[in-house]
C-alpha cells in the first residue's frame, strides 16, 4: 500500500475553498441567501485568527456559527440583513482563539525572524539570544530544541568565533561571557536544519549590537564554513512570512526553482533575495550599529582652571598711555 502525502492548504486556498463553496454552501443550508454576506477581510480573520489547520473543517464550524448568530438576530428583529466584517468577528465569535506570533517587530538586537514548516503550514520561529558577563564561556539552549536545532547552534558560534574580527567583536571576549540561546514557544518541540541562519543571525546581532531588520525572515541550513545550503516547504514558509507582513525573505540560491510554487500574491508582497553564504545573509539582514551620541563636557568655570589653591588670577594690565612731548 503507499501512502500519499498531501501539503496543507494555504491561506489563499483557503480563503478560495471558503468564498466558493463553504460559505454559499452554509447560506444554503441555514436559509441565508440575500440575508448575510461576508467581506474578504472576515473570511481572512476567521482564517487567521479563530482556526488553525492543514484542511478546511474547522473554518467551515467557524462559519457556520457565525451564520447562526446571525440568524438569531434577524429572528429578533433587530436587523433584516447583517453584513460580516473583520470588525465584527469579535463580537460573534468572542476574542481571538490563535494569538498572534511572538516575533521582532522592532528592528531589535538579538532576535532574529526565521521560518519553519509545520502541519498546518507555515509559521515564524524567532531566536533569540543574550549575552550573560562574567561567564566561562558556556552555553545554554533552551525552547524544546531538538538534536538537529542544537547541531545548528553549534554550527552558528562557531562561525561567529571564526569570523568575530569581521563584525566587530572581540574573540578574546567571549571566553569571560556566557551565551543562552532561546525559540520562544518552549511547549512546542522544534527541530530541522533551516534555522541555522536565524541561530547565526541573531547571535552575531546580539554579540555585535547590530539590530535586525523587523521587515525581514529568512530560511535556510548553514555548513561549518558558512555555506547556506536548501531547505523544504519554501511555499508554506513563504505564506507565513507574508502573513505577518514581512517585506523581504531570504532562501537559500538552491531554492529559487521553488519560487515558481509560490502564490503569485505572496510573490507580489514580499521580496525574496537568494543568498550563497552567510556573510549575504548578514549583509541583508543587519542594520548598523546605533550611534551613541558623545556626552558634552561641562565647559570648566574659572575656579576649576586654577590647579593651586595659592595661585591668584592675573592682573588686568592696563593699556600703555600714549607719549606726551616735552616742550624744546
């Protein structure tokens, strides 16, 4: 017998699948035509925020409890049609049921956007990491990481070892400090070898003080001498990173040909750059240090100027009389 594996709808073919059968599927069944239409942007919110899953079953539920709350108030009197919008979900379904990613937002030092595959598609996976002072130089990873994620990480100091001179960071440093590595989510097991330039990314931010582009996520497995190697589920990864409104995507060069599987509307929104190494990825990736301004030295007053406490201040000379001429 073999067995067929089938990938998880997106966000866009689920919004399809719901526009074009879900939804007048369930007007039908429950008396609704004419009486209750749904903007995109519902669809879209019901989608993202109140299911989570690789079919449809869960957003067809979703909807139909929607249209039955819509059904009451018609049967109340208190409105003839009702129009669902994005605005309005709240108020029928109650708060949001999936919250929002945790991800850099902030163009912040230390947390890097990367992308990871799932069963129900694509979705973000920051890391993070924090210097500790006074160190020996050891190394703490945590977030439910798996073997092949802490293989990354290992992979990703070594590099920034080899290579500190070149952003800035002092070799000798890192013997007295200690590094703690972190995937946010630590209840959800992670593993895979596409985080490797996010591990490296965030950890030559933190160590360099460089931040990290907010707008941007990346993918791909890195080798020993810096290499970016290609990576699978570029389309599901792809849809994440357009969902929470990245404008650049970096993927390995090995996986360009995949762009061709890419929703056209995600192709549109987001900029991907292929990349060889990852000196590229930390070309695009990191922003220059902030500069700290210089604090201005107080201008000293006389007092201060006098360095002996027995010295007294010069005397005004005053200007030389011009001569007078004696009489012959």
């Amino acid at each position: 017998m073999d067995v067929i594996e089938l990938a998880s709808y997106t966000r866009v073919e689920k919004f399809n699948i719901a526009k074009r059968h879900l939804l007048p599927k369930q007007l039908k069944n429950n008396g609704l035509e004419g009486k209750v239409s749904f903007h995109s942007a519902a669809l879209y919110g019901i989608i993202d925020g109140y299911t989570r899953e690789a079919g449809v079953r869960n957003l067809e539920r979703t909807i139909t409890e929607v249209l039955r709350k819509c059904a009451r108030k018609i049967a109340a009197g208190e409105c003839e049609k009702v129009t669902v919008t994005a605005a309005s979900l709240e108020g029928l379904l109650g708060p949001r049921r999936v919250k929002p990613d945790f991800i850099n937002r902030t163009n912040a030092v230390g947390i890097a956007n990367g992308l990871a595959w799932t069963s129900v598609g694509g979705e973000m996976l920051p890391i993070e990491v924090q210097v500790l002072p006074g160190g020996t130089g050891k190394i703490e990873l945590t977030g439910s990481l798996g073997d092949v994620m802490k293989e990354s990480a290992k992979l990703a100091i070594t590099y920034t070892r080899v290579n500190a001179d070149r952003y800035g960071i002092d070799p000798a440093a890192l013997k007295d400090i200690d590094l703690h590595i972190h995937a946010p989510e630590g209840a959800i097991p992670k593993d895979g070898p596409s985080a490797g330039v996010t591990l490296t990314t965030a950890l030559v931010s933190c160590l360099s003080g460089r931040p990290v582009r907010a707008d941007l996520a990346m993918t791909g497995e890195i080798t020993l001498h810096g290499n970016v190697l290609p990576i699978g589920g570029l389309r599901e990864k792809s849809m994440a990173a357009y969902r929470e409104g990245m404008k650049t995507v970096l993927i390995p060069r090995g996986n360009a040909s995949d762009l061709q599987e890419v929703e056209e509307e995600v192709k549109q929104a987001v900029r991907f750059v292929p990349v060889d190494d990852l000196e590229q990825v930390l070309k695009n990736a990191l922003m220059p240090a902030p500069h700290k301004p210089r604090a201005a030295k107080p201008a000293p007053d006389s007092a201060a100027r006098r360095s002996d406490k027995n010295e007294r201040p010069p005397v005004a000379v005053p200007a030389e009389a011009p001569a007078t001429q004696l009489p012959q």
